[in-house]
C-alpha cells in the first residue's frame, strides 16, 4: 500500500484568456481531478490521498474520495512538500508516496495498480518511464515530448513514488529544482554540467540518471521502464487539451488502443 500527495493548483494558459486550473478542466463529463482521485482509490493499492489546490478543486477532490483537501501553499514543490508533511504527521513509519499529476486524462485504476504493487518499496525514489514507440502505440499522432537517451527515447510520465522523509529531510533541494527547471544553466549546476551536456545530446543512460538523483537528493533511486502509457499523456497546452478531446479513447473512460 502507499499513500497519495495530488499537487493540482497548475494552470492552463491560453493567449487572449484567463488562465483555468488544469485539474478542473472537463473531460469525459468530469474534472481531470475526479478521474485522478477516483484511479488512485480504486487501484485498491492506496491508503490516504491528499490533494492540494484552490476551493473549487478541494470540493471535486473530497467528493471523489479524497481524505484531505489543502490550499494551496505555493509553487508545485511546495505544494507536493505540504501534502507529504500532512500524511507524515503523528506517523511512526509512514508509508511510501505516490505523487501524481493531475492532468492525466486518460489515467485508470488498472495502469496504477499495476505500477503501484510491483514498485512502491523497490527505491526512495522511482521515476516510471515510457518508450517512445510504445506511447506512439496507444496514442499515435498524439502531442508529446521525449527525453533521448543512450538507451532509446522516453516519456516522462506523471507519477512518481518516493520515501516521504527523504523528500522532506530534502525539501530546500527539492524547491531549488523545482525553480530551476526551465533554466538550463541553472539545472546543470544542479546535476553537474557534463551530465546536463550529456543529457542534452541524448549520451545520458538510464544507470546516470539514477547515479545523479542518488547523488543530489542522498538516497536511493530507481528509473522504471514499462509503465502504461495512459501515466505519460498530461496536458501541458492547449495542442494535448483539443487532441485529448477530440479522440474516442476517452469517450467510454477506456485507455485501450
């Protein structure tokens, strides 16, 4: 079993509009949040779930099923840190952490259930990963983008199990990440240049990966290829909303080809 961190304050930015929380957008005649929650609980692989967000996200959640709804505290790896401090409160040995997106359209009980029982105790932290071809598979002509490495082409996708207290006992390292990530210099500072260099020309392997997470955050780390594709298909702009909805595959709640 694992317990369950939701961050779902992210917004959608469209030119010429108001921004709207992803979390809240509709699909399939319920909010992305409903179907996160919804997953989780049914996978029957989840103890306690937790979403952070605005009110209106906070009431979907709780009547989805979630046990606690926070506010929001501030940028995503803030909020990730106080939906962890909430499930390690008063917790002698707390148990491992699923930390999932809230923009997966097309997540379901099955795929977690399946990523959940086989990984939660393997590594502090567990980084699932999708091939390219297999994504390109269940959702050809799909938007996406893929990290190369040594190994082949992968999607990220938006679940990641990891051990609470290393997370927290890494909370600084884990924000100043966080706010550096669409600076390159800044994260290659972070991770070491030579392998940002590497990472960048798709020379990177799997194995470094795992070395340079063990190596900044102190712990053990696991990079998982094989997951379902449905964790790896996240809305990210206005391109993954229209594509997303203009499919069939989420017409009857099915992620099957």
């Amino acid at each position: 079993m694992v317990d369950a961190v939701l961050p779902a304050a992210g917004l959608l930015r469209q030119r010429g509009q108001e921004p709207v929380v992803k979390a809240l957008l509709d699909v399939n005649g319920s909010p992305l949040v409903h179907r996160a929650v919804s997953a989780l609980r049914n996978s029957g692989m989840v103890d306690r779930i937790v979403v952070i967000g605005p009110r209106e996200v906070q009431q979907h959640a709780l009547a989805a099923g979630a046990d606690a709804a926070l506010n929001t505290v501030g940028g995503g790896a803030e909020n990730v840190l106080a939906g962890l401090e909430w499930l390690t409160a008063n917790v002698q040995s707390p148990l491992p952490v699923a930390i999932m997106a809230c923009d997966l359209p097309f997540v379901d009980d099955q795929a977690l259930r399946l990523l959940l029982q086989n990984l939660h105790c393997r590594a502090d932290v567990v980084v699932p990963l999708v091939r390219r071809e297999d994504f390109l598979i269940r959702f050809p002509g799909a938007p996406a983008a893929f990290v190369r490495l040594m190994e082949g082409s992968f999607a990220l996708t938006g679940v990641y199990i990891v051990n609470p207290l290393v997370v927290l006992r890494e909370s600084a390292t884990l924000c100043q990440l966080f706010r550096s990530r669409k600076s390159q210099w800044k994260t290659a500072r972070m991770v070491g240049l030579s392998c940002a260099l590497r990472l960048m020309r798709g020379t990177l392997s799997l194995g470094e990966i795992t070395s340079v997470i063990q190596r900044v955050f102190g712990c053990s780390a696991l990079a998982h290829v094989g997951v379902d594709p449905s964790l790896a298909f996240d809305i990210d702009d206005i391109e993954d909303l229209a594509w997303c909805r203009n499919t069939d595959m989420v017409k009857d709640g099915s992620t099957s080809p």
